[in-house]
C-alpha cells in the first residue's frame, strides 16, 4: 500500500470511527481506531478517543493509560489533557487530575471548562482559596458563566464569606433563573446568615418553577413555622440531597470532624463484647458511602446496609466491606424484612425522622433476642424541649433535633432497655460544635 493510500485508508477509518462513536456505537468505533492505529501507531487522533472509549465503557485505568500514551506522543492538546483530568477525578486521584487541568490552561489560557474542572476538584480536595481563583478567571473568561459564578459561591460559602456567596448566587441565578439547583444554594447561603424569610422566598419562587421541589417544600418549612414540621423529611428530599451530595460527601464531613462513625462503632464493639458469639448480623441503616463499613466489618458475620440513595450505595459498594447492599426506605426495609439480625445501627440517619416510633418498633421486630439496637441523634437544647409538646422539632440546619426523655419512652414502649444515652460532639456546623446523642438500647433476651 503506497502511502497515499494508507493516508486515505487512515481518513476513512478514522471517519467512519467518529461517526459510530458518536451515535454510541463503542465496540465497533474502537475497532476502527484499532485499524487506525494499525497504520499509524502514533495517530494522535485515535490514541486520545480510545482513551475516551475506554472511558465511557468503565475502564478508567485502560482509559488513563491510552490517554497518558496519547499525550507523550503529542503534549500539546489542551482539550486531551482536560480530559485526562476528568478519568482521573473518577478515580479520586485528585492531585494527578490538578496537574491535568492546569496543563490544559497552560496551554489554552482561554480554556473556561478546564478551568471550571479545575476549581471542582481543588474544592474536592479541600483547596478552597485555589478553587475560588480557578472560578474567578472563569467569570473573567466568561462573564455570563452561570456555572462559573454558582460554584463561586459555593466555595465562598465553604470557607465562611457567606455574604459574598450570596452575591455570586444571585449573579447565577440572573444568569440562569430557571436553574432551581442555584437557588438551592442561595437559600443554603441565606439560612446560614439567619435570613430566614429572604430564604423562604428563594424557596418559593423554587416552587413557581418546579412546585414538586422537595428540597424547595423541605426548607420551606424550616424558613417558616416550625411547630408544624412533618413527622419525619419525605423520601424525595433524601434521595435527591444525598445523590447530588455523594460525591463529595466524605471530604465534607471529614471537614466538619465527623466522628459519629467511630463512636458508634465503639458502642457496637462492646455490645459484641457481652455477646456471646464471635460475629454478629448487623444491618447498617441508612450506610451511605459505607463510612461506618470499616467500624462494623470486623464485628460482622453478615453486614447489610440500606440507603435511599443509590449515588451513595454506588460509593458504598465501591468502598466495599458489606456483603448485601439494599436500596430502600430503612423503616420499610425493617417492616418488610425477611430475616433476623442481631444489632441495627444507624449512624446519623435517624436525624431525618421526627416521630421515631415506628422505626424503633420496626427494629424491634427484626432483632433477634438480646439483640441491641445503636444510633445517634441531634439534641434539643433545654429551652425547646420545655417548648416542645412532641419531643422533636426541625432544626433550622433541616435536620430534627430530639429530647432524651421521648426517646427513652419510644425505647421502653417497644420493649427495649435503654443501656446508655449520653450527649457528644457529633460534627461542627458552621464551625460551632453540634451536640447529638449516642444511644444504645437492647432487645431482652
């Protein structure tokens, strides 16, 4: 084949690759960029899509590998090293995925989405004034950048400027109004300044948009009277909150020194202490990203976990340490369940129900005898317990605080003993200490 020919041979392949990989066709688009590379191993073209084929069929270390190749052999494409970037923030390789962008920007200094990637992960690994910067060129670059300025905001709001935060929502949502995911952070922002009916009117124009919104319809309430809070938050708001927030849900609460995972597991490791057998069944109810998978594997013969969210059960499964994965309601999983276990543990999530009855009997059901039941709530302070004529209410952070002296009676009422209930540090919210209960009831033999 004279090389002209295999020029021509080269354009068709190389065409006809595009056209299927464009209208989805994997398989049969990376066979033609296989012939491709055939006749030119060092087409710069081929090298770079198979990497994003490897991509999009699941295969990011193949991905990064021909991506990596691709770019030693041709280093000046911006567009291939933003996409590097992109694999390695799947893989959590977060430092490598910052060296990528800013390559991209070196070498495209007008390059606004790597920018945009790059502010995503400096803020995914806690680099907070270096995001700002990163969205800041963007809304240089790009001065009607919806996303540019939203994710502004949402690093001024983590570092405290909250006010400025403010400034940048509202910016976006001018840009953008039919956006209801930036007023979501507006409202955050405005709670957080105490600015509660300012607040309820973000909420409200969410709902002029999307009237089922239910973080809108959520947070409205908590803007507004709440002594009329529900019984506990509607399945809607949980799952949609906790699958936008998987991803960056454990650099969160890692910031906010969350520690209600290895409390509880201390619990649990002296509940198996005084059983009487080596391993124990325990379900994990409402798991999430599979924090507390590490406190519970060792005490484990059989470990369930149960979330609403399937975003965070994709992270769960990910992190490993459970042997079943349940996606579900934990009330109706306990009310339904077919099986038995000896402890139930919930770490954190039962602060999303107000009236905690049905679920402490629904525990008492699927918990075998001697069987404990563990798990931590917010407390109510002193002078809204006094106020409080159910013994729970909805804290201005969206979350239900409770007395302790309810949850003993709901303990008692099902027929548990209450081992101990003591108060702890469980997180900071806004840089202040949130006190929570840990709670520790058994099932009598």
């Amino acid at each position: 084949m004279s090389s002209d020919e295999a020029e021509l041979t080269i354009k068709e392949n190389l065409n006809k690759a595009i056209e299927l990989h464009r209208a989805g066709e994997l398989t049969e688009a990376e066979a033609f960029y296989q012939a491709v590379l055939q006749l030119d191993p060092d087409h710069a073209d081929a090298l770079q899509l198979m990497g994003v084929i490897a991509a999009q069929l699941g295969d990011l270390s193949l991905a990064v590998q021909r991506t990596e190749l691709a770019l030693s052999k041709y280093p000046e494409q911006p567009v291939t090293f933003n996409n590097l970037g992109n694999m390695l923030v799947e893989l959590d390789r977060y430092d490598d995925a910052i060296k990528a962008y800013e390559n991209a920007v070196h070498l495209r200094p007008d390059y606004t989405q790597a920018y945009l990637n790059l502010g995503h992960v400096l803020c995914r690994a806690n680099r907070l004034l270096e995001a700002q910067d990163a969205y800041r060129k963007v809304t240089e670059l790009e001065v009607d950048n919806a996303d540019g300025w939203d994710s502004l905001g949402d690093a001024l709001h983590k570092v405290g400027r909250s006010e400025d935060a403010i400034e940048a929502f509202r910016k976006a949502s001018e840009l953008a109004p039919e956006r209801t995911s930036i007023l979501h952070h507006l409202g955050m922002a405005l709670r957080s300044l105490d600015r509660m009916d300012d607040a309820a009117t973000v909420y409200r124009q969410c709902l002029e948009i999307t009237p089922d919104d239910p973080i809108a319809k959520h947070y409205l309430v908590v803007c507004g009277d709440l002594d009329e809070a529900p019984e506990r938050v509607s399945m809607e708001f949980v799952q949609e909150t906790f699958d936008d927030f998987a991803a960056s849900f454990d650099m969160v609460l890692a910031d906010l020194k969350y520690k209600v995972p290895e409390l509880l597991g201390k619990m649990a490791a002296d509940f198996l202490a005084a059983h009487e057998q080596e391993t124990i069944d325990i379900v994990d109810l409402g798991c999430g990203t599979g924090l507390c998978a590490e406190h519970l594997r060792g005490l484990a013969n059989d470990l369930v976990g149960v979330d609403l969210s399937k975003e965070m059960l994709a992270k769960a499964e990910k992190r490993g340490g459970y042997d079943d994965l349940v996606h579900g309601e934990l009330t109706e999983y306990l009310t339904y369940c077919d099986r038995s276990f000896d402890l139930a543990f919930s770490a954190d999530t039962f602060i999303y129900i107000g009236d905690l009855r049905s679920t402490i009997e629904a525990a008492a059901l699927v918990l075998r005898p001697g069987g404990g039941l563990i798990f931590s709530l917010e407390k109510m302070d002193d002078a809204q317990s006094e106020r409080s004529s159910t013994g729970f209410r909805l804290g201005l952070s969206g979350r239900y605080q409770h007395d302790k002296e309810i949850v003993t009676q709901w303990l008692n009422d099902s027929g548990f003993i209450v081992q101990e209930i003591r108060d702890a540090h469980v997180r900071n919210e806004g840089k202040v200490p949130v006190v929570g209960y840990l709670v520790a009831a058994i099932k009598p033999a």
